[in-house]
C-alpha cells in the first residue's frame, strides 16, 4: 500500500490508457493488486489484469468486481465486462502499465536509493543493510525477494514521504528485461554482488549476462562491486551507458581496491575480517563463518563506507547482524496443529505475505495468528495498527494473540477473539498446550521478541532428522511443465503415496493455489484425507476398492476404472443412490498389461458405458511401459497408435464428451505432440527427470537432512557396527548419525555403498546400517558433532542413493519414514 492516491484518470495518463468510467473515480486508489486471492481492500484497490501463455487476470473481474473492485487495468474489453459497475483503463499491455505506475510514483521521491543485483546474495545483503541501518533512516525496502518484472514496481509503490532511504533489489532471467527495472528502481547507489550460474541457458553467455544486470545503473552516482570477479570488472570498464561522473567504489582480497581485504580469521562462531581502507587498518567481526555470508558481509561494509557511516560504527554494528529468515516454515505442531514459523522479522510487507500463506493452507479451519510490535515502521502507531487489523480481517483470522507494548495500546482496534501481552516471557508464563487444537498458527515477529521461544513451545516434538520440501521449488517445476504445453492442455498432478513420500495436503494446497485441474491419489482414505482437509480440485483414485464406493461417493472422489468386474460393482452400488451421474475414469491397456479394459473388450465397454445413465465418463487414459528409454519408442508410438484407436471407440459410443490423456512426466517432455486433453504430472513434480537436459530445467524438491550424534576416533583394524562388519583399514574419525534404517535408509547402503555429505564432503557409511543410526568415516573431513549432514537434496540429488542401490527415486522417495519430520518451506 501507498500513502499517496492515485485516480484511474491519472492512471490513464502515466500509461497511456483509454478510459471508461461506470462508477464515480473520486477516492481514487492506494493498493495495487495483480492476484486477486490476496484482496484485502476493495475499495483502494486498482486490479492489474496480467495475463500469460497459461494465466489471464482478467477471467477474475467479475469475481472482484462483485468483492466491491471498482478500478480495473485491462488489455481488452468485452461487452459483459462494460456492463460492470467498474471503471476500466485499457492499454495494450497490462505489465507495462504497471510498470509505468510505480516508476512515476518512484520519481516523487528524492530520496537515496540502493539498488541491488547479480546472481546471489541479493536478499540477504538487502536485509543485512536493513539491520544496519534501520536505527538511523526510516527506510523502505523490497518485501522478501521482490525482485521480479511484478515484483520491483510493487517494492517501489510502497515508498512514502516519511522514508529516507530506498533498498530494491532486481532479478532477471533473459536479455532485455533490466532496463524496465532500471526506469521503476532508478537507483542512485548500484550493488552488483556476484555473477554465477543462474540463468546461464538464457544468454549468449556469461559477458552479456553480466552487462544485462549492469544496465540497472546507468545513473547511478556511485557503483559497488568486487574487483576480484573478472567479469563484472571488465564490464564495468566497458560500460557503454554508465555515466562519466558515477564513482566506482570497488573491494578486493587479490588486488588493489578501495577497500582492501586482509587476513580473514574465523573461529568457531565468529569471524574478523580485516581490510586496509583509506590508507587506515580497517577491521570487523560479524556472527558467521562461511564464505557466503563474509562476502555478504564485507558488501554491506563497502556500501555503509560510501553512506558515510564511521568505521567505529560499522564494527559495532556488525558484530550484531543476524540471519534472514530466507522462507516461511510450515511444520507439524502440537495437538493437531500446523505450525507457520516467520518469527525474525515484522512488517507490513512481509506480514501480507505471511498471511497469503496461512490463507493457502486448508487443512484446519481454524487459523491463529501470534504477532509482535512492528518496530521501527515510521508510520503513526495507531494508523499502523489500524491497517494490521484490517489485514486480519480481510484474511478471515479467527484468533489474535499480540505480544509488545504497542499492541496492548492499541488493543480496541482489533475486532476479532484477541490476548495481549507486554511481552513474550508474560505470554511464555500463562500459555497451555490445551489453548491450541486443530488449527493452523502463524508466528510473525520482530527478531528481539524472541519468537523461537514460543515456536519450540507449539512444535510437535521429533528427532532431529527432517525432510525438508521446498513449495518454490515445487511450483518452479509444475510451471516448467506448464510451459511445455498447449495453453488448453489441463494437469493432474499425481499425490499418491503421500506425494512420493514428500506430504499429503500440504503438497496438494499448493497445487491447488496454482491451479493444477486434478489430482490423482492411489487409495479412496488418501482422497478423503484430502477433502477434509479442504481440498476443493477434483480427485481420481486410481486404485479404487469397492467397499469404498460409498466413500468416494460422499467425498466427491472420482473412480479409475480398470475392468467389467468393478463396473458391475459400481452399478449395483449406484442403484440405491439418485443424484447426478457418478464420474468415473476409464483406463485401456495398451501395453503395460497390469490394469487396464484391452482392446478386445473395447465395443463391450462402449455398449455397457453408453446403457449406464447414471455414469459421466470423465476421461479415458493409457499408462506409457517406457516412456523415458528412447530404445523403446517404437512402442510408445504403438501404445499411441492403440490409444488413439480405441478411444475412438468409446468416443463414437458415448452421448458426452470426456478428456483423453496418456503422457507422464517423461512423456511430457519426450513425446510433447501427444497431450491430448491432459498431461499426469508425477515424478517431475518433485524435481526427478529421464534425461540430463529435463533434469537441467528442474529443481530437486526434497531434502532429508540429520545431524552428527557423536564422533569417535578409532584405531586401525578395530570395527564398527554389528556383526563387525566395518573393520577400519586405518585410524579413523567416525560419526555417528542420527538417521537409520526405521527412517528410511535401506541397509544394502551399509559397508560403504552408501555415502552422505557432511560440511560439502562425501562421507561413507562405515558397517552395517542400524534400526536408529548409522556411522560415516569422516576422518578426512572437518566435523563437530551437531554439524548437518544431507542424505539427499539439491547438492547430492537423490538419484545417486537410487543408483547406490541399483533402484529408482521413486523407491527411495516413497520409503522414508512417517516418523520423519516433514518441514514446508516457501522462500
């Protein structure tokens, strides 16, 4: 939201647009809208209707318009939208229009303003500059990682006249795209913090992708960057539109510099870094030892040096910065809760956020939001909290619980079931774990409240190995899916097995707030689990039983149909029940002879479906034998031939028309021409494909992680383990690891066939694999006990354990333990 209001006619002006006016446009607008799910108020908000290849905004306008909307921006009208009660801007295209908004709202301020790219690091030295500097200026910054083509003019429309200072933050992903960010942020300092692999299949190469993010400053006064990146030096020197009085201010561990980087001496929690700058010995000391956060760290000193901040206030500063919450966690919690942890910062950016998140989750009705003092907003305290209760409200929050002296002053401005506390110790002394039931918690609060208190408190207790499911990574890969298709090809997205062993309702809500048509589980309690949850999409069972027709019945769950024998199951069954005819899908054997109608039953079928009345075929589908192994796609293309054939059949027979569809994951991206009506979407959901260039396109979903128990020296021919089966060939180091067989961990990985990542290292399991645990020789590797150890995720992909065990993902997916902690997390 935007303190400055804006009418639609001043709108039309900035972007050009062609105006028509239904309703009065007096009051104008201060929130700018482009998903219509996160409304919060009708009546000062414009609605961008952004469309795409698969989405368009505009199929929403008469849902909010009827929510009290009145001011649109639109590519097109058509007569039913003119009827509305609405005011339009037509343009040609929305995304532009946006854009010109907020770099018009941008260009009222002049004020300094930080602009930040490259490849990593962004967000983090965004937040980091934030704590730095927060206590000095009222500063306005990108909420989380705004830093797309929507998310920078939605940074930048929040600017108001009391801030001081601006930090925006811009990504891109192919050529052309920095320049519109360039107009909207128009940064007058510019922070390049690293160039990597990112995006590299999007550009010639890494020279141009380096002088695309560059063409964010071509005003800046003064250009941030280490010197040691050959790349973006030799970029910067060749700038073709940089300004001839713009500064460079540049830092270096291997040349000469503005500030030069010395001896970096880390210890076990902490570590200096000392630098020479301006002829004076410079040094700090912050809380972290990787190479990560130190970079991240000595930009942040380099762009407080060019501020203007002393040296001996940068030191002290410092040494206090603390982590950035990069995710909001969705974990299990107690009595039948779920758990939202976004306990390290509070503020209206990122508490909307928060909020759009609990608003996805529907697996409780109930909702509760645990929230402390917004500290250091600029805003006037009661007009703050005026706009946080009406966040509340909008979102349908059942239940406030607020923790700070502001919130207890402002205590009558909430209207809704609330408690508040001075501050978390008071809240800490009177909580029960009898206060919480069934619902779904968020926790949102400013780092010095102390928040982690409270989340240990609601957090089901469990052992400390996790499989972690990354919800961005999930999404990144149904949309690359998405953009293999025909825009009228529909997506039933495969959940069964508890989403390959990833989660059931968390997965699915997910896909269902990004609009994948189906789902398919295996067994009729795994689809009702999802309707009880809340889970509206349409769900088909692919494994149905009959004594479960009832229950499919009642939860509005949809029958895979394989053979005569549970046809005439379903029609006895459907005799007693009057209603709407019952959806079923039909699967024909083409091949993989398991389940299936064959094709000399296929004009039987017809007869028998066209004579049930009170059956709606829904779709008719094939399962491919070898859809990812190209020796066999002579028979893929038989199974096609089979498919086409006798769906033809059913086709001429039926009175109604149904969906085809045959292709899976490897299908999608092998034999794209074959989509029919829709695609199953499986295994590269969760980021596991057939080929290396597929592979190369998604991001691996899960990762399961655990912790080093104990560490041991052992000496040479000792053993470890039972039966003695780890006879050690020299003195060793072994860790003992908190992970075992009853969480998963097949023991034909034992005895060396098996080996994790400890600290970026391969370790391999020492002995046979144990109920509980199991040892890894870490004798060449730096290790504490507590360190992490990953068992799989994006650094170590879970085909290589599959492969270790002569198996596939999908095994070694589906077979970690219930008993596992499973953590959501949505970046």
């Amino acid at each position: 939201m935007s303190a400055t209001t804006y009418t639609l006619r001043e709108l039309a002006d900035i972007a050009g647009a062609e105006l028509l006016l239904n309703a009065p446009d007096r009051d104008g607008f201060t929130e700018l809208l482009t998903d219509s799910r996160k409304l919060v108020h009708p009546e000062e908000t414009v609605f961008f209707a952004l469309s795409g290849e698969r989405h368009d905004g505009h199929r929403f306008i008469h849902e909010l318009s009827g929510q009290g909307v009145k001011n649109f921006v639109v590519s097109r009208l058509t007569d039913a939208l003119r009827d509305l009660p609405a005011n339009f801007a037509l343009v040609p295209d929305t995304l532009v229009a946006l854009q010109k908004l907020a770099a018009f709202h941008r260009k009222r301020f002049n004020i300094p303003v930080i602009g930040i790219t490259g490849s990593n690091g962004k967000t983090i030295v965004k937040e980091w500059l934030y704590q730095l500097l927060r206590t000095d200026k009222n500063i306005v910054r990108s909420p989380k990682s705004y830093n797309s083509q929507i998310g920078v003019p939605l940074s930048v429309w929040g600017m108001e006249p009391e801030h001081a200072l601006g930090i925006f933050e811009a990504g891109i992903s192919r050529t052309g795209e920095m320049a519109r960010l360039a107009a909207i942020i128009e940064p007058t300092i510019g922070l390049i913090t690293n160039i990597g692999a990112p995006h590299d299949e999007n550009f010639e190469n890494r020279v141009q992708k380096v002088e695309e993010k560059l063409r964010l400053f071509p005003s800046v006064h003064t250009l941030i960057y280490c010197r040691d990146f050959q790349e973006i030096h030799a970029a910067v020197e060749q700038l073709p539109f940089r300004d001839p009085a713009c500064k460079r201010f540049t830092w270096s561990r291997k040349v000469k510099a503005d500030l030069q980087i010395g001896r970096i001496t880390r210890q076990d929690d902490d570590t200096e870094i000392q630098g020479i700058w301006q002829d004076r010995f410079v040094r700090i000391r912050i809380p972290f030892t990787d190479d990560a956060s130190i970079e991240n760290a000595i930009h942040c000193w380099a762009v407080l040096l060019v501020i203007g901040l002393s040296q001996e206030s940068i030191a002290e500063r410092m040494q206090y910065l603390s982590p950035v919450a990069m995710r909001l966690e969705l974990k299990n919690g107690i009595n039948n809760c779920s758990v939202i942890n976004d306990s390290y910062n509070s503020d209206l950016g990122s508490l909307t956020i928060a909020l759009d998140f609990i608003c996805q989750q529907k697996q409780h009705a109930k909702r509760t939001v645990i929230l402390s003092d917004i500290l250091q907003s600029g805003r006037n305290e009661e007009t703050l909290y005026e706009e946080v209760a009406a966040l509340l409200q909008a979102r349908k929050i059942d239940r406030l619980i607020g923790i700070g002296d502001a919130l207890l002053r402002q205590r009558e401005l909430f209207r809704m079931p609330a408690q508040f506390y001075s501050s978390t110790e008071a809240y800490l002394r009177e909580v029960t774990t009898a206060d919480f039931r069934d619902e779904t918690i968020l926790l949102k609060g400013a780092r010095p409240f102390g928040f982690e208190q409270i989340g240990k408190f609601l957090q089901q207790k469990a052992h400390e190995t996790v499989l972690e499911i990354n919800l961005n990574a999930l999404v990144h890969n149904l949309n690359y899916y998405r953009s293999r298709l025909r825009g009228s090809t529909k997506i039933m997205a495969m959940v069964k097995a508890a989403s390959y062993g990833s989660g059931s309702y968390e997965i699915a809500n997910t896909l269902q707030f990004h609009h994948v048509d189906w789902l398919a589980v295996a067994y009729t309690d795994e689809g009702v689990e999802l309707r009880k949850a809340g889970i509206g999409l349409p769900i088909m069972v692919m494994n149905p039983e009959v004594q479960n027709f009832e229950a499919m019945l009642r939860y509005r769950l949809e029958p895979e149909i394989y053979s005569f024998r549970l046809l005439g199951q379903l029609v006895d069954m459907l005799r007693k029940h009057d209603g709407d005819p019952f959806r079923i899908h039909v699967k024909l054997d083409t091949g993989m002879h398991r389940l299936g109608f064959e094709e000399k039953d296929i004009h039987e079928l017809a007869v028998r479906l066209r004579n049930h009345r009170n059956i709606r075929v829904q779709s008719v589908f094939t399962h491919l034998v070898a859809s990812d192994e190209s020796e066999h796609d002579g028979f893929t293309r038989l199974q096609f031939e089979r498919f086409e054939r006798m769906s033809a059949v059913l086709e001429e027979a039926l009175p109604q028309p149904f969906l085809r569809h045959a292709l899976n994951s490897s299908g999608i991206f092998r034999f794209n021409e074959a989509q029919y009506d829709l695609v199953r979407l499986g295994i590269g959901l969760y980021g596991i494909a057939s080929t290396s260039h597929e592979q190369q396109q998604l991001q691996q979903v899960a990762t399961l992680r655990t912790t080093v128990s104990q560490i041991k020296h052992v000496p040479l021919n000792e053993t470890v383990g039972y039966s003695r089966k780890g006879r050690l060939k020299r003195d060793s180091v072994i860790a003992t690891v908190a992970i075992g067989y009853a969480d998963g961990i097949n023991r034909r990985l034992g005895n060396g066939i098996g080996k994790f990542l400890v600290n970026g290292r391969l370790a391999p399991i020492v002995g046979n694999v144990c109920m509980d645990m199991c040892m890894l020789d870490v004798t060449d590797i730096p290790v504490r006990e507590g360190d992490e150890v990953i068992v799989f995720g994006p650094e170590l992909p879970v085909t290589k354990l599959a492969e270790s065990l002569g198996t596939i993902p999908y095994e070694v997916l589906a077979g970690i333990s219930q008993r596992v902690k499973r953590v959501y997390f949505q970046e």
